[in-house]
C-alpha cells in the first residue's frame, strides 16, 4: 500500500524530512506546504523524487487551508516541522477532521510554547533540571537576580525561534536582558514573561524521540553549535550546525536518559491529558556533579539536528511515523549506519540580526545540490527562492551541508570540502563544527 504524505514546513529540516521520506517504498506521493527550491528540485525530472512530489503554497499557519488540502488530497498522514504550525492548532484541526498527523495537539505542544509551562511540569514529575523562577515584573527580577550566588541564564517564555535565550556572564548582563524582554519587548508577546534559571556548567547534547502518547523510541544524539561564531562566541541562533551521533552518550548514559528523564514526561504528559504524539526534543546539559539535566523542550524535530541525524537513519522512517501517529509505536530500537555525520550552516549577512537577503547563490547545480557532489554530501535548504533560473537567498540560515564520514575527520573534511564551492555575498559559517567532538 503506498501512502499519501502532506510535509508542513519550509525550512532545512523539513528538506531533510523530505530526503528521508521519498526513499520509502511506502511514499506514493509527498506533497509539501509551503516546502522550498531544494525540496522541488527532488520532484525534478532527474531528482529523487520524481513524479512523487508537489509543492503547494499554503502558509503554515493557514491551518484551515492545511487540513483542507490534507483533505482535498486524500491524505493518510500529516508530518509537521515548524512548532508556529502545532501551537496554532494544527494537531488539533487535523484530529477533529479526521487526518491523520505526526505532531502533538496545542495542549501537549506548550512543552515548547511556554517554557514556565515546560519548567513546571518537570518539576511535578521530578525531570532534573535547573532551579528557577517566573517574572513579569523587572524590579522582582532583579530581586531574584541579585540573591543567586551565581550567573543565571533569562529566556522569553514563549516562542523565539531559538532566539529568545541569553546565557548571561554578570548580573548586569542578565537584568539588561530581563528589561530587553519586558520593557522594549525585543520578542514581542513571547517576552511578556521571563523564566530566570541558574546557569548549568556542562556539556549540551541533543536527543529526541518519536512519541505516540505513552510510549517512546528514542533517536540518535546530536550536538547543536548555537552560538554564531566559531568556539562558541557571539549571540545565541536557531542552530549554526550539527553533529551525531555524540561521543558524550554512550548507550548506559541513553538508557539513564529515557528512564530518568523522557519517561517520567511522557508519562506525566498524558496523566495530564495532554498526551504528546510526535517528535519530543530535549535540550540537555551533562553536568559533572549532577548528570544530564534538561535545559529546554521542543514539540518537534530539531533544525540542524534532523540535517546530522536523518542520514544515519538505516530504515525506512515513514512507518515509524505512521505508528507513532496512530498510537501504536513498537518498543524495539531503531537501526543506526555506523559513522560521523556533521551539517554546517550557511548563514546570510546579518544572521542572527537583521538579515541582507536577495544575494545571488553560487556554486550550485540547477538541482540545488553540489555540482560535483558524492552520495556522502547533500544540500539542505532552509533559506532560498528562485528567481527565474537564479537562486537566491531568502532568510537567515540559507544551507545545511551534510556529509556523511566514517569518523569525524573524514566527516569534517567531506563537509567543509564540500562548501568551499558555495559563495554569495555576506556568507559566513562557523569553521569548528564537530570540533568539541574531538575532546
């Protein structure tokens, strides 16, 4: 039986999720809303894809006009990337029609729509993670600021893409950021409330994990580079690139993780009726006295981390989302290809402030992909739009290169090899991608 698939989503990771999802035999047709020029490139003639993909300019958060093509396209299953999607309804919309979808209901997705939300949950059902607090109210603030022995890290409440979080070094640093998010509301609504959280010491890894409601199959790690600049400098981004799997998380440490942590949310999640089916992210941070603790919540696959993972993925990944979405996940592990993959973003001038977009993309073939690119390096778009037969870039993050390496060398080599080819006017990247895997 072949299936009928509608992919929610624009970005990098739903190119990714697209990749994957064209090699199932099970995969009639994709159709993809609003997708991208790299994603069309795959329903090209000569693409991966051909003849089994469509691009359909809904927005994604045109949720009645989502459902209504889901509906109007026989669909059998709706995978959702970007969170903006799930916290306006789309879980939801897609139950009440009857479609079929790989994404949690608005209710279970404020794990990432409200970090206050998210914090206090886990402190109902003992998921370790950093001591806090929540504030409206810059002078209460303060007064939690000063009385902690050490710095804090403030984070807008809502969503930020990625943006909304700022480790600070110094009180001072953390109370300008507290007013920036309050007063001048650099975030907008999403800043009306700050949660202030002491400052984990570690190292972050990623993990995510397919979900149907009260089960859970976890993913390979990742390691996400947030910062923009190379050794970890300059402000937080949505993700300047990936690697996976971790060299930090061996498979006892895995194992501690899921029990200890996506377990007891899973299972607190639907005690509080908020069951969540989909893709659960957890940002965690391995601290030398206290362990892995949780440093954030998504509702959805990582971006770059589904660039760096999906290509170790040694099976199909569509049945995986047929059953999560259906409530009916097997509790086996999933296969994994042995070796390094690493995604490097390439950004536009101006990431992570304002961005210069319109820049002519060179370097590229007319499939989006390297001219003379091997089966271990792929292209994922995140920013581009054709112009005529040009290819420009169109937003912040524009590329994710991947390459695929037996280690982490050979990886490295591969990726940045790869996009020495790749120019345009105000590209920047950061050079150590991987690096901190070394140590």
């Amino acid at each position: 039986m072949g299936y009928r698939i509608l992919l929610v989503g624009s970005g990098g990771r739903e190119h990714a999720l697209a990749w994957k999802l064209l090699q199932s035999p099970l995969c009639d047709h994709l159709i993809v809303a609003p997708g991208n020029p790299g994603i069309a490139a795959l329903g090209a003639p000569t693409g991966m894809g051909a003849g089994k993909i469509t691009l359909a300019q809904v927005g994604v958060e045109a949720i009645d006009d989502l459902v209504a093509l889901a509906r109007r396209e026989s669909v059998d299953l709706v995978v959702c990337g970007p969170e903006a999607s799930l916290m306006a309804g789309l879980g939801d919309a897609c139950v009440a029609a009857g479609v079929r979808i790989f994404g949690p209901s608005r209710a279970a997705a404020e794990i990432e729509g409200s970090k206050q939300f998210a914090k206090d949950l886990m402190k109902r059902v003992g998921v370790p993670t950093a001591a806090y607090a929540t504030f409206a109210d810059c002078a209460a603030a303060d007064a939690f600021i000063d009385a902690q022995p050490g710095n804090v890290v403030v984070k807008a409440d809502g969503l930020c893409a990625g943006k909304g979080v700022v480790v600070a070094s110094s009180h001072d640093e953390a109370k300008q950021a507290v007013r920036a998010m309050l007063v001048d509301r650099a975030f907008g609504d999403a800043g009306a409330k700050v949660v202030i959280e002491e400052r984990l010491v570690g190292r972050e890894v990623s993990m995510m994990a397919l979900c149907d409601g009260t089960r859970f199959v976890m993913l390979a790690s990742a390691e996400d580079h947030k910062a923009v600049g190379d050794g970890d400098q300059g402000p937080n981004t949505g993700g300047m690139g990936a690697y996976s799997p971790s060299p930090m998380l061996d498979q006892a440490l895995m194992e501690h993780i899921a029990r200890t942590i996506f377990a007891p949310l899973v299972a607190g999640m639907a005690d509080e009726g908020r069951p969540f089916r989909g893709l659960l992210y957890g940002g965690l941070m391995l601290t030398q006295d206290r362990g892995p603790m949780v440093i954030e919540w998504n509702c959805r696959f990582g971006d770059p981390e589904t660039q760096a993972v999906l290509p170790l993925l040694d099976e199909d990944l569509l049945p995986w989302l047929l059953d999560a979405a259906s409530g009916e996940l097997p509790l086996v592990a999933l296969k994994w290809l042995p070796g390094i993959a690493v995604c490097v973003v390439l950004a536009a001038a101006g990431y992570p402030g304002k961005v210069q977009s319109g820049d002519v993309i060179g370097g590229l073939g007319s499939d989006g992909q390297l001219a003379d690119a091997s089966q271990d390096v792929v292209v994922f778009h995140a920013g581009t739009k054709r112009d005529g037969k040009k290819l420009l870039t169109s937003g912040g993050r524009v590329l994710g290169v991947t390459a695929v390496g037996a280690d982490l060398d050979q990886a490295r080599a591969l990726v940045y090899n790869g996009i020495q080819t790749i120019a345009w006017t105000g590209i920047h990247f950061r050079k150590d991608i991987g690096l901190r895997g070394r140590t």
